[in-house]
C-alpha cells in the first residue's frame, strides 16, 4: 500500500512538473534578445487589461500572457487606470480598481520573461461620466487647469519612472485627452521633458481617431498614435467589402495626415466588440442582451490588416482587449475580447507569419538632418544585428536609399548606437 501510494505521488509530482513547463517555460525560451532595439518597430500589439487590485499578479494572468504570447504578440500595451470624479474635477487617484504598483511590475516582468515588449499605457476614467469621457476633461479658470496639470503630472511621471526601473521598451504620455490637449504649452514644456528625463525608450500619444489631427507636439514623440475606432460601415452587421470599402476614406485621411507630420503611425488602441456594432459604432460596448456576432469581429479584424498593414508609415496595432481570465471571450460572448474566438485564430495568423513589407520608415527630405540620422542610426543597427545574427527573417531589411546608407555605415563608427529623436 505505501509503495503503490509512493508512486501515485511521485506520478502526481511529475505531471505537475510537466505542466509547469509547459504553462510557464525555462525563462531561456522566451529570453528577449539583447540587441539594442532598433526604431522604428512594428508592433505586433495587443492591449491588456484589469480592473482589479492584483489580478495582473495571479497565476491565471501569468498563464493568459503566455496564450497571448503562443498568438504571436510581440507588444503587449499594460493599461493602468486612475480616476476622478468627473470631466472638470482636479483630483486624479487610484482606487480599488487600479492595478496595484507592484502587480503593474510582475505582469511587465512576466511580459518580458515571454519575450514580448511592453508599452506601459496610463489611462484615465471619470467616475460619474454624466454623458462625458475623458475626452472632455477641462476646465474654466487657469487655477483649476493648474491644478489638474499638477496632478496629471504626478500621474504620469510616476507610471515613466516605473516604466524607466523596468527597462519598459515604450510608454504613452497620455490617451484620448482630447481637449487637454490643446494646452499645447504644458504637454511640451512639462510632460513629454519630464517623461524623457525618467524614461529612455520610445514613447508615443494615444488620440482618439476624430481628433489625431488636432494634437501640435507630434514632432517631439516617436510615434503618431491613433486610438483607430473609425467607423467604416453605415449600417450594423456590414459585410466584409462594405467594410473594406469604409476605409477608403479613412486611410486618405491618414496617410494625407501623416505625410504632414512625418511620423511612423501606430494604432495605439483598435478592437470591435463581437456584435452587429462593430462595424458602425465601433467605440461601443456590446449590451449582453444582444445577439454575438463573432464572425463581424474577425472580418473587421481582416480589413483593418488589408488595409493599413503594408503601408510603409504604419507600423501596428494593439487590439483592445485581452483579459487577465485565460478563459475568456468564447463564441457567445459580445466583449470587445478576442480570446477564444476566431478572431484570436485570425490573429494567430497573422501574427505568426512574415510581415511581407520592407521594415523600415524613411523620413521624407524635409526632415532633414535629423530624419538623415535616424536613417544612418537605422542601417548601422541593422548591420550589427545581420552580423549577429539575431535578426529572424522578416524582422528587418533595407532596399533602395536605405540600402545605400546601410554600405555607408558599414564604414561608420561601430560603437554608434541608436537614439530616437528627441532623446
């Protein structure tokens, strides 16, 4: 009896080791490289989300990035929310609802161990919204402006150090604060200084998409970062053509945009909810009560990749929203989530295969000298990283002008590394 309870356990402990390995492998598996990080990057994103204290701690979470991981995201954007009471209240804090510091830096450790990168991706919410987003924060007296500007900065620079202590690969300054934005002075000379005081990665904005053009310090950032729930159908329940053709307009608009800025474009935020609304009210939460509709999701999912992903400006998009619940989503659920749907499988593809366009963004002659540098920084990263050999195909390639500078900097000083503009 105790030789056959002997082995019973020895059996338990062995499963259980084996389960392990596979759930959570040797950190060597997932080890992310060590070769600087070039600029620009594509990002293979996906936006991860809690609304509780700990979650991001558990062991579901560290079990649901490794499923995120296994669809081939190479970005995870780790969104941390604080409140205020309302558009025009000056105090921002967490509250029961706010990741905790310390489960914020276990799920970035983790992200890392799995080898994806991390963008940190402060929010804020209103708590009695009143018909209002955080879109509307705003004030009517220059006192009350100061104050908020005071706390927001507070807000923000504490989640840039944190970023900063984690080796946090890019951070954004903010997300849909549409009219606070346009006290241009106070993004230029406080937040976006003090951020790249505390952090040394790349950082970007989050606009919502009805207002990307109307932002004035695109030229210190990065990234041109659209929050993209374009609308781009008439009607609920489009068809896929109907949809791709409600982009038409949309991808003018933005390419036009970009040309003026002179940026890489990422979508900082994109998603549909599993519902007939994805396709015109693509901001919405589905009601529970509604019917799922999860083949729309991954038909809206498909069209957004026809049609920006080889465009030589726009490099990725981080869907909304993946759960800290491995068990998520499913085929009857209308959320926002692809998980366990086939959107996910449509994600896998994607993600899993070549990007198939050349790697590289080329700042127009205007730019210049700065974009001429960022050119030169560019082809003598890759160069050291092809004679590493730590570059898999498909990540980075250079033709025409690009190609030219890359033989130029092969006889450049090697121990240059990069920088991107504005550090």
């Amino acid at each position: 009896m105790k030789n056959s309870m002997k082995g019973a356990i020895q059996k338990s402990l062995l499963y259980s080791q084996v389960l392990a390995l596979f759930l959570f492998p040797p950190l060597s598996i997932y080890a992310n490289d060590t070769t600087p990080m070039p600029y620009p990057v594509f990002h293979k994103g996906m936006s991860y989300v809690t609304w509780n204290k700990e979650s991001f701690a558990s062991t579901f979470s560290d079990t649901s990035l490794l499923l995120m991981k296994k669809c081939g995201v190479e970005s995870v954007a780790i969104i941390v929310t604080r409140y205020q009471d309302r558009f025009d209240s000056t105090e921002i804090r967490a509250t029961d609802r706010t990741p905790s510091d310390s489960s914020v830096r276990h799920a970035i450790r983790k992200a890392h161990e799995y080898g994806m990168k991390v963008m940190l991706k402060p929010h804020i919410d209103l708590i009695i919204d009143e018909g209002c987003t955080r879109s509307d924060i705003g004030f009517c007296t220059s006192r009350e402006w100061e104050k908020w500007f005071a706390n927001y900065l507070a807000f923000i620079t504490h989640y840039a150090r944190m970023a900063g202590d984690e080796d946090v690969e890019f951070f954004c300054v903010g997300t849909e604060l549409s009219f606070a934005t346009q006290e241009e002075g106070f993004w230029r000379d406080s937040v976006i200084k003090d951020v790249r005081r505390l952090f040394k990665g790349q950082i970007t904005y989050a606009a919502n998409w009805d207002a990307y053009k109307n932002v004035k310090f695109w030229d210190l950032l990065d990234y041109v970062g659209i929050d993209a729930y374009f609308p781009v159908a008439k009607k609920s329940n489009a068809t896929r053509d109907e949809i791709l053709s409600g982009w038409k307009s949309w991808l003018a608009e933005i390419e036009a945009f970009q040309k003026t800025v002179d940026k890489p474009v990422i979508f900082t935020e994109s998603g549909y909810c599993s519902a007939g609304t994805a396709s015109n009210r693509p901001w919405e939460n589905a009601l529970k009560r509604v019917t799922p509709n999860t083949l729309l999701q991954k038909e809206c999912y498909e069209a957004l990749v026809d049609t920006f992903w080889d465009k030589p400006w726009f490099f990725g998009v981080y869907w909304w929203a993946w759960n800290t619940y491995p068990e998520s989503g499913g085929e009857n659920d209308p959320s926002f989530t692809p998980q366990n749907k086939p959107a996910m499988e449509y994600l896998r593809e994607t993600y899993c295969r070549p990007l198939g366009r050349e790697f590289a963004f080329i700042p127009s002659s205007k730019t210049a000298p700065e974009g001429s540098e960022i050119v030169r920084k560019l082809a003598v990263e890759a160069a050291k990283r092809k004679a590493r050999c730590a570059c898999p195909a498909g990540d980075v390639s250079f033709t025409g002008e690009l190609a030219r500078e890359e033989r130029r900097a092969l006889t450049a000083d090697s121990r240059l590394t990069h920088q991107p503009p504005g550090m």
